[in-house]
C-alpha cells in the first residue's frame, strides 16, 4: 500500500484535532505522573466514580497541585481519553508503515486491535466506556471521544479506495462497524478472539470487493 498516503492522513487528522478540539495542556513530568494515575482509576473504575482527591491521593501530590496543573476535573479527562488516542495511534502506525498492500492495511488495523486490547483494554474501548458516561455534547471530552471514531471510520474508507474507489465510502463503513463490534464483544467478553473473527469477516469483504492478496 502507498504508506505516505496513511501516514499523510494520520498527520492531517491529528493536526486537526489539536487545532479544533478541545483546549490541551502542556504537562510536565508530575502532571503526567498525575495523568497517568487518573487514567488507570478512571479505565478502572469509571470517571464519575472517581474525584479529584482520589486522584490526588493515587499521585502522591496535593489536591491543590492538581487543580493547578489542569484546572478542573474535566480537564485531566481530556487528557486522558486524549492521550490514549495519541498512544493508539502511534501503537497503530508501523502496523501501517509495514503493510504491502490497502487490503494488508485493513487487516493490520484489526490485528493491532488486537493486541492493543490485549496489553492495553482488557476492559473495552477507553472510548466506548467513556462515552457510556459522557453523553453531553457540550463537554470538552466529547469531542476527543467522537473525534477518535471518526478518525477510524476515515482510515478506513481511505484504506480501501485503491481497493473498490466506487464503493469505499460504503465498505469502509462496514469495516468501521466489524471493528467497532468487536471491541465491544472484547470487552465485554461475549466470545473469545472476537477481533480475530471480525478481521476474518473483513478479509472476506474486501475479496468480495475485489481485493487481492487475501491471505486471510
């Protein structure tokens, strides 16, 4: 496949985001030790369940230093679900880089699901999880949240026109749902290897599209 294309896409939409999402902070080395306590509690436990002060306790520094870090709670939330967007996306990027062809490419995305959920989200998607608790469109999370799925969707679309150019809108959509359905029965644990199936049923679409060098 033609990674400059991926890797040009992966910067535009990141470029995107930092420029129309929601505000960041610069984080110094307590702030992300901070951050990373935050988000082992709120993946843990759930955002709502968890305070300021038992964030602060978990890092070892005052209530205080918190809030003048990040401001708010809100705030260390979008660093949060921001931070593992950033880390999936650089978790995801050699997978990318490696692949020969758009068909290894899609593939390769249900592959680094994989793994990534295996090492990482042993309890489903930080995103699908947050948004079960993040409905308000007005909060400054949300827009890390919906942004991230629709980062997805683009990668995915873009990923298969090479593949079938008339339909790429449509198969991408398809490839989208396949892979956000699997994340969930992962977390959820509704059946073992559910990404290793749903990357099977894709490998199956794209031969069906007209893909070539299935290797299943």
């Amino acid at each position: 496949m033609s990674t400059s294309k991926t890797q040009s896409t992966s910067r535009t939409q990141g470029a995107s985001t930092a420029s129309n999402g929601p505000r960041r902070v610069p984080l110094t080395p307590g702030a992300r030790r901070a951050l990373e306590a935050a988000g082992r509690l709120f993946y843990d436990r759930g955002i709502h369940a968890v305070g300021v002060d038992l964030i602060a306790a978990e890092a070892g520094v005052t209530k205080k230093t918190l809030y003048d870090r990040f401001g708010s709670k809100e705030q260390i939330v979008v660093e949060y679900l921001a931070d593992r967007d950033e880390r999936w996306r650089a978790f995801l990027a050699p997978r990318l880089d490696a692949a020969h062809s758009p068909h290894d490419g899609v593939l390769a995305v249900f592959e680094a699901s994989r793994d990534w959920m295996d090492a990482c989200s042993p309890r489903g998607c930080s995103m699908v999880n947050a948004h079960a608790e993040i409905d308000d469109t007005s909060h400054p999370a949300y827009a890390i949240i919906t942004g991230q799925k629709q980062w997805m969707l683009t990668l995915f679309t873009d990923l298969v026109r090479p593949l079938a150019p008339a339909s790429a809108e449509s198969l991408g959509r398809t490839l989208m749902l396949l892979h956000e359905g699997a994340l969930v029965a992962h977390g959820l644990r509704i059946f073992p290897g559910a990404l290793d199936h749903a990357r099977e049923q894709a490998a199956s679409l794209l031969t069906t599209a007209g893909g070539s060098g299935v290797t299943g």
